[in-house]
C-alpha cells in the first residue's frame, strides 16, 4: 500500500505570494481610480466647456435681443428744421419714442442712480457710452447717456443746451437768445467785449443763429433770478416796446428780485438796440412810425409786465427750466399757455427723446455739424 507524498510547503513563500496579490490588486486599484479621476476631470473640462459656449450664446443672444430692442429713430424724406417737428406742444405727443427711449435711458443704471450728483455717471461701466463718440448740437456736445439723463429725470435742473427752432415763413416771426445775454446785459459795463456780444446777438451774428431782431417779432429771453436758483422767460414785444414776464412760480414767490433783474434789462436794452443799427432797418417794420415808438427817445425804457395766470410748476420741484422752454414752445407755435394741464415729466421725456431722436438721426446720416439757419428774405428789387 503506497502513501500520498507529504507537501512540505514554505509558509513564507505563501505569504509572499499572498502580499504580491495584495499589492497587484492596490496598484490596479489605484490604476482605476486614477482612470476615474482623469474621466472625472475631463467630465467636469467638458462641462466647463459647455457652460462657456452657452454664455458665449447667452451674450450673442443678448446682443441679438438689444439689438432687436434698439429705437428706431423717426425717418423723415424731407429734412426736418427742428427736433420738435411733427410733434407740436398741443398735439399728440411721440408716445411710442418716449416709451423707447425710456427703455434705452434706464439700461445699465446704478441701482442707487437716483442719489447721484449730476456730474456723476450714473450707469454701470461701458453702459453710459452712445452709439456715436459725440452727437453735435452745435452748442452742445454730448458725449454719454447722463446727458439725457439729466434732462429726463424730475428734480434734475436743466442747463441752456436746448436747440431752439425757427420758423422764418411764418407770419409771425421769434428768435430766442441763450442764457449769457443777460449775463452780458448786466456785466457790459465792467466788461467792454460784452458790449460786441449783445450787438452781435441782436444782428444774429452768433450760434445758433435765428432772425436778426429787426426781422423778428418777438424775442425769447431766459433770465436767471440773481441770488436764487430759479429762471424765468422775459419776452421781448419789439413792435410794442414793451417785456412780458413768464415766471412758473409767480403765484409763490416775491417778485422784488426778479423785478430788479427785469429792470436791467428793460433800461439797458434800447441802448444796444440803437448800438446794433436796429431802428435803420426797415425792410420788415418801419419802427419809427409804430404808435409805441413814437414820442419816445431812443434810450426810452421798455415797459415791464409780469403776466398772471400761467400754468405753474409744483412747490417743492426744480421744473422751472421746462417750464420757460414749454412757455417758449407755446408761443413759438402761436398759441396761448393753458393755466393748467402740464406734467413736467412727461414734457422731461418728450423734449429729451425727440432731441435724441432727431440728432441720432443727423449723426447716423453722417452730419458732423450743419447750418439750420432760415433762409433769409432776400431784399426787392427796386424797380429803375
């Protein structure tokens, strides 16, 4: 009977041999999480990348959306004199450009705008740039959207950088002066090159420029109440020599002041009338035979008239610039201001987008500057 040979194994070769598994089987496992981390991080690369090309769509949509959302400026064949045209202040106002360019004035706005100096820019970076690097207004350069801005938004006060419209065909005939011509009026004496500035103003020398005085009617003049901060309109009536006063707070205010300043303007005016040649030109009225004119020398005072009953702006409100350019429009168009009715925001919206529109318009055109000036009568022919 034969026996099974006996294994005499070496138990430290199974360990050994055990340990190698062990350590083939770790590095495998490493091997795979390896493997999965690199599938991880490619997963998360691939992510990464998809997310980028959907902002990248995201901001291309974004454009295609503004782009869509952009206001169509007014498009006119026949070449518009004024912003203001097809828009009179009795009529319908440019609804839908005032709602579109309400949503062009909000983008981009600081969520605290509102408590911004005016200086300041109110809107986020790159959000206050306009299409263009200026629009020209000829007196006025804008180069950001808080110019528009500011002329929007209640309680922000205006400058004198509002173009001014003429209307030469007419019977009746205005110009208008900016705000330096009393500054020049009041100052002439102490500083002699003013004296050449009212003159010039009176001939229509400067720019913007309207009518010459002695071919016009009526002349609109802004004055600023000296010591406070509030402006009203003085018309100039040439043919009846005399100066109507159009103050929107008249009802709620002492007129001391402001008669003071009136009165400056009423005494030394008629010497600059005379200075300028005014009364030779005859072409359009024969000013020396005008009942108003006549037993009164040429230095004679104008007479002063602060006219009741306008509509007014609010107490507490700093509308009064809107106020002399809304009197101004109205009687540039004829007609009678009404005592009540007006709301300052919406004349802010509707004098601040047709004054976009019309200048977005020019500058897309290719205008860098241009002369409006109305064509001036030509002088008949006398017969030999």
């Amino acid at each position: 009977m034969t026996t099974a040979p006996v294994s005499h194994s070496n138990p430290k070769g199974k360990e050994k041999e055990k340990e190698k598994e062990e350590e083939e089987e770790e590095e495998e496992e490493k091997e795979k999480e390896k493997e999965q981390e690199k599938e991880e991080q490619d997963n998360e690369k691939e992510k990464e990348q998809e997310k980028e090309k959907e902002k990248v769509k995201r901001k291309v949509k974004e454009k295609e959306k503004k782009k869509e959302k952009k206001v169509k400026v007014v498009s006119c064949d026949v070449k518009q004199q004024y912003p203001f045209e097809g828009f009179n202040i009795d009529g319908k106002g440019p609804t839908k450009l005032m709602s579109s360019f309400s949503q062009w004035i909000n983008e981009g706005l600081y969520k605290h705008h509102a408590k911004k100096r005016e200086k300041d820019d109110h809107y986020l970076a790159n959000c206050s740039d306009l299409e263009f690097k200026q629009l020209d207004f000829v007196f006025a350069f804008p180069k950001k959207k808080d110019w528009f801005y500011v002329m929007s938004q209640p309680n922000k006060c205006w400058t004198d950088e509002k173009k001014s419209k003429q209307q030469s065909h007419s019977k009746y005939r205005y110009t208008t002066t900016n705000y330096f011509f009393k500054t020049y009026i009041d100052n002439a004496s102490v500083v002699p090159e003013y004296e050449n500035k009212i003159v010039g103003t009176i001939k229509e020398f400067g720019i913007p420029a309207g009518l010459p005085w002695h071919l016009t009617d009526e002349v609109y003049v802004p004055v600023n109440c000296n010591g406070q901060f509030h402006w009203v309109l003085a018309v100039v009536v040439l043919k009846e020599r005399h100066i109507n006063v159009y103050d929107s707070m008249s009802s709620s205010r002492t007129n001391r002041k402001l008669c003071a300043e009136i009165q400056k303007l009423s005494t030394k005016l008629p010497k600059y009338l005379e200075y300028s040649g005014f009364y030779e030109q005859k072409s359009q009225t024969n000013w020396s035979v005008l009942e108003s004119y006549q037993g009164k020398n040429k230095s004679h005072p104008f007479e002063v008239i602060h006219v009741t009953g306008s509509v007014q702006q609010a107490s507490n409100s700093l509308d009064c610039g809107v106020f002399v350019a809304t009197y101004a429009e109205f009687f540039s168009d004829g007609l009678q201001i009404p005592s009540d009715g007006i709301i300052s925001q919406s004349l802010r919206l509707r004098y601040a987008s047709l004054l976009w529109n019309y200048r977005i318009l020019k500058a897309r055109s290719g205008y860098v500057s241009n002369n409006e000036d109305p064509q001036r009568p030509r002088p008949k022919k006398q017969s030999s």
